[in-house]
C-alpha cells in the first residue's frame, strides 16, 4: 500500500486524520463567530427589535377614537357654546381625544373672550362657515404661536367643526370652520376637534358670502361648565304714544 505523502504548503504541515481536521474546523468557525464586527452584530439586533415593533404595532390594531357624546348634561368641560347675532345659541362637543392641543386652544381663547364679536367672514352655502378671525379679512389670528397638524381618521361630516389653516400643515391658529354638509376630501388635511351636537338649525341659517353683506356675528363664545348665561338683547325702545294715520300724514312742524 502506498504511504499517503504530507500536505505540502509554504509552510510543511504534519497529515492530520479526518476527525482532527473536522474538530479544527469547527473550532476555527468558532473563532470566526467572535470576530464578527460588533457593529454587524448590532444591525442584526436592531432589525430584530424593529420587526419585533412591527409586530406590535400591527397586534394592536387601528387606532380607536372617543365616540360623540351628544348629552349636554356630561362633560361640560368639553361642551362650546357659541351665541351668535341671529339670537340663537349652538353647542360644540369639543374632542381631546381627538385633538388635544386644539381643544386647549379653544378653550383658552374662549376663556380669554377672543371670540367674542368676531364674524363668520368666510361662508360657502353648501359647504362650511369660518370664523376665528378678529381682524373678519381670513388673514388674521391670536397671539398665540401656531399649532401642530393633530390629523385624525374622523370624516368630516355634517356638523363637524374643523380647525383652519394656511398652506403649511402646522398653520393653524385660531381660526375654525363648521361643515354644512360631508366633505370627505378635507380628512386627514384638517384637524378635526369637534362636532355640533345642538341647534344645528341655527349654523344652517349663518349668512352666506365672502366675505357677507351682513355676516352672522359671535357675540359670545364661553363653555357650558363656567354656567356663562346668553347676552341679553337690548330692548327696543317703547313709544312715548302710539303713531296713528293722521300723525303720519300730517305736515312737520317747524
């Protein structure tokens, strides 16, 4: 039989068997494992962690959103009372859980009497009415810095109240809207905080125009839980004596 002859190489090695050479093998593959950069093995632990997020995120389902509480005797903290010029008082169910930081800025200017006086200067029949200007030109605004976008799923849909903006996502201010009829294309452009849950009868019979001949005005705007009661209209004036015919025609005296 001949003699197996040495493994020649740069350097001679001795012949090894068939199982020294596979436990060398797998203690070189060993070696190999700990040499891997830490920074390749830190890769891989963040993918795993993001797809373990993933996996939750997806678990978890859409998100949910506080259905419309329509009882004006619950939560009057979250209830806006507008009283406007056509003698008529509406309620706004304002939504924190929809909106957060916009239902704080309503509630902050109403209760530092910004809305009060200001028009509906913007009025499209059809669609929605604006206010929140005090300037009535759709150009102005508080004091207080703009908001960031709060966009929701919740459709725009008859009564909902929405808040305005400029061009930029994160413009809103002051300024609100109120749709007459679904506007779905506004979803998720707008941050929508609320909805009319009273006297919608009265939002439908804001004057129309842009700005109107003779708008609709906000006389006060205050929320149910500070129990603010409507303005009062001043009484027309009383008669010193009834006007008859004859007085109407008769020649004025000098």
């Amino acid at each position: 039989m001949p003699r197996l002859k040495t493994l020649q190489g740069p350097a001679a090695l001795p012949f090894i068997t068939f199982r020294t050479a596979l436990a060398a093998m797998l203690l070189l593959a060993g070696f190999a494992a700990l040499l891997v950069p830490s920074n390749a093995r830190a890769q891989d632990m963040n993918a795993d962690q993001e797809a373990e997020e993933r996996d939750e995120v997806a678990s978890a389902g859409p998100r949910i959103y506080q259905p419309i509480n329509y009882d004006m005797s619950e939560d009057r903290e979250n209830i806006w009372l507008l009283d406007l010029s056509n003698g008529e008082r509406v309620a706004i169910r304002l939504m924190p859980g929809w909106a957060p930081d916009h239902v704080e800025r309503i509630k902050t200017l109403t209760r530092q009497g910004f809305y009060d006086g200001v028009i509906f200067h913007r009025v499209i029949d059809g669609f929605m009415a604006q206010s929140g200007d005090p300037t009535g030109t759709g150009q102005g605004g508080s004091e207080l810095s703009d908001l960031e976008a709060e966009f929701n799923s919740m459709p725009h849909v008859r009564g909902t109240v929405s808040m305005a903006r400029a061009n930029e996502e994160d413009s809103a201010n002051s300024q609100f809207f109120i749709v007459f009829y679904p506007r779905f294309s506004l979803d998720k452009r707008y941050t929508n905080f609320g909805r009319v849950i009273d006297n919608i009868a009265a939002v439908d019979e804001i004057n129309r125009g842009e700005p109107p001949q003779d708008p609709t005005r906000i006389l006060q705007a205050s929320l149910a839980s500070d129990n603010v009661p409507p303005p009062t209209s001043a009484a027309p004036r009383t008669m010193e004596q009834d006007i008859t015919a004859d007085m109407l025609s008769a020649p004025v005296q000098q």
